[in-house]
C-alpha cells in the first residue's frame, strides 16, 4: 500500500478547503523510504486517511489527487480522465471538425495536479510536470485507449521538465500531419520542435474576441508563436498584419500558417519584442501582447512584474490614438489584480487615457478548480487607448 505522509495538527484546513498543494511546513512526519514521485496517503496525528497524492521533496510537498484517502492512483485517474473527456464533450470540443485543438487535462483544474494533456486531432500530447504523474504513464494510455479507441498516437513530452522522463517519445504511433483546426482556422502544429504541447489552445476564445477590432485596421502581433492572433486579424479583414517573435523557427511556423490559409506571404520578423518596440513606428491600431511566463516562481514575481510594466508601457506609447491593446499575462504567480496594476502603472506613466473594454480569461477547456486560485493562470485586459 501507499507510504503515509502525516499532516500536523491544525495544518488540515487547506484540505478542508480542498486546495490540492500541501506545503512543506504542514508536514509532521513522512514514512521512511518515502521516495521521491511517490503515491502517499495523507493522514493526521489520529491516522485518518484524508486525501491521496504525489510525494515531492521541495516547497510544495504533495500534490493532491483524491480527498477520499483509500482511492488507488490507477482509479483516480481513470474517473478523471473519463470525467474530463465528458466535459470536454459536453463543450462540443470531441469530434468537432471546425475545432480539433483542445485541452483534455487541465492539472488541478482537472484534479489531477501535475498533468497536462492536449489533444491534437488523433494524437494526444501529455506533458507530466511531476514524477509522481511521470511515473503513471502507462495507466494514463491505457485510460486513453480506452476513451479515443487504439488508433489514437500518444507523444511524451514529460522530459523538458523532468529530468527523470525519457527523451521526448512516442508512446503509441508516429507524428501524423493532419488537417488541424481552430475556428475553422488551419495550424500547422509541431509538438516535437515546437514550444509547450505545440500550440497556445488557451488563447483560443481571445482570438476569436480579437476579430471585433480588426477590420480595415492595421495589427502588430508581438510574441506571436506560431501566429494564432495574426491569423484570425487577416481573416478578419485586417488591412495589415506583422507578427514579431524572438524564435526564428516560431516565425517559420507562422508563415506557414499563412500560407495554409490565405495562400499568402506574411511577415513575421525575428527579434525582441521590447527591443522592437523601442523603435516601432506608430501607424499601428491594434497591438497584441502575449507573452511567455514572465514569472515561472515566486521569487521572479517582483522582475516580473518590471518587465510587464516595460512592455506594456512601450506598446502604449506606440499605438495610434483610438488604439486597441490586446494585453496578457500567463504567470500563475501574478495574480488578476496585481496584473492590472502593473497595466495601470504603465498606463500612468503613458500619459494616455486608457479604458479598459473587456476582460478576458481562458477557455472552458482550462477550466480554474474553485479551491484553487493560481489555476486562474491567463489573464488579459482589452485596452481602448487615447
Ligand atoms: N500568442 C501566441 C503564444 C505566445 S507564447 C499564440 O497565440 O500562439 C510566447 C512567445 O513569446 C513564444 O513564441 C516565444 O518564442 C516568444 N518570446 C519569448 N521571449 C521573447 C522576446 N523577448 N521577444 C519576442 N518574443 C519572445
């Protein structure tokens, strides 16, 4: 059975609460030869089973996945993947051909902390961010199989952030080039070179949002990937659109993507987005910032936080007057509100009157667990700028 991880007395009202992180300092006594990407029992001082999970040495100590402490891992994970797959066809995302790029596990927002599985037309790419979740690949493509039939590829992409998982692996199939949609739109999507799971599926419905601004407009996208908000401003009817990106292979993706869909030259140009801004012309109306996790820990917050504030201070120095920012943050370490201060920092030091016009989050295959706030990971504030 299990090793058991015993909470301190009065540390057991983060459980209560159901938030699925047990940190260190809760922690009383764990069993000996607990091992590192173990599944535990978590109990009290009177041994009551309380909750299973992942064991880690580090800051966050287990990760929960059930509160009913005599489930098996095995058994959790098959109720939450086939939980997760109902939801996802409750949201008409399974066999949809007009969207076949979602997300199936969301990690806590899913209850299943430390995995992520998007799901590209017929192949599954899963990225475990524990070893404990590593080290249950096997029943997770079993669950798989089970919900998408034998002929379904699985792509392994755990070992960028385990040191523990095998190079990058295909654990059923090959890569299969295939017609790929999001709105109808075309992507052409590479898991094995391409940044995270291949694609940013989470900017999804802010995409879409985008199109409202775009008409006869002229739109710089900046942090741009594989061009997913250039894309949906050309269809829109925008009357130019550049991409800017730092990864030379993102923007070779990127025009690709054009040509998927319009048959069409792009430019997407390779530099840093600061640097970039620092010296570009103004003739720009709609201004997209997306960019990477500017914060991946807490102690990155406060340097974060600077960055933000630099580029968004840039953009709106940049923008023509009546102009629209798109703006985001995907640090889950930097919460909505200290996000929109930092926006509202910069907007003091623009010296522009700026409205904020929408608010926007992500999708409803990224669902955010209730007892757990930092799942609430994307965060945008559409700009009305003066
Ligand atoms: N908006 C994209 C996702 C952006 S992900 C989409 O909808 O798909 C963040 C992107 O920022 C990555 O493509 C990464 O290559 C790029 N990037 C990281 N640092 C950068 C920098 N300093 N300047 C420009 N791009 C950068």
């Amino acid at each position: 059975m299990y090793k058991k991880v015993t909470i301190k007395p009065q540390r057991e009202a983060s459980l209560q609460r159901f938030h699925p992180w047990i940190f260190s300092g809760s922690i009383h006594s764990v069993e000996k030869g607990t091992k590192n990407g173990d599944a535990v029992i978590l109990i009290n001082v009177k041994g009551e089973k309380l909750a299973v999970g992942h064991y880690f040495e580090g800051s966050i100590a287990v990760r929960v996945l059930s509160f009913d402490g005599d489930q098996s891992i095995e058994g959790i994970l098959k109720d939450k993947l086939e939980k997760a797959y109902s939801y996802r066809q409750q949201l008409g995302l399974v066999d949809n051909t007009n969207t076949n790029l979602y997300r199936l596990i969301h990690a806590e927002g899913d209850g299943l902390p430390g995995l992520i599985i998007d799901i590209y037309g017929h192949t599954a790419v899963i990225q475990c961010h524990t070893l404990g979740m590593y080290q249950h690949l096997s029943s997770i493509e079993e669950v798989l199989v089970g919900l998408y039939g034998s002929g379904i590829h699985i792509f392994d992409k755990s070992s960028d952030l385990i040191s523990e998982a095998k190079e990058k692996n295909y654990i059923r199939g090959s890569y299969q080039r295939e017609n790929w949609v999001e709105n109808g739109y075309q992507f052409d999507i590479d898991w094995e070179k391409g940044q995270k799971t291949g694609f940013f599926i989470d900017q999804r419905n802010n995409r879409k949002a985008l199109q409202a601004y775009c008409r006869g407009k002229k739109v710089m996208n900046l942090f741009s990937y594989s061009g997913g908000f250039s894309i949906y401003a050309q269809a829109a009817g925008a009357a130019k659109v550049v991409s800017v990106d730092a990864s030379a292979n993102a923007n070779e993706i990127c025009k690709r993507n054009f040509q998927l869909n319009f048959n069409a030259e792009h430019e997407a140009i390779t530099a840093d987005a600061l640097d970039y801004m620092k010296d570009m012309s103004q003739e720009f109306d709609v201004i997209i910032l997306d960019p990477p996790a500017f914060a991946k820990h807490l102690s990155a917050k406060h340097k974060a936080i600077q960055a933000y504030k630099r580029i968004n201070l840039q953009a709106m120095r940049h923008i023509q007057k009546g102009g629209i920012l798109f703006t985001f943050s995907c640090s889950q370490v930097i919460d909505a509100l200290t996000f929109r201060d930092t926006v509202v920092a910069a907007g003091i030091e623009s010296g522009r009157t700026i409205r904020i016009v929408q608010q926007l989050s992500q999708p409803e295959d990224h669902p955010i667990n209730l007892f757990h706030p930092e799942s609430n990971y994307l965060k945008g504030l559409v700009l009305h700028v003066e």
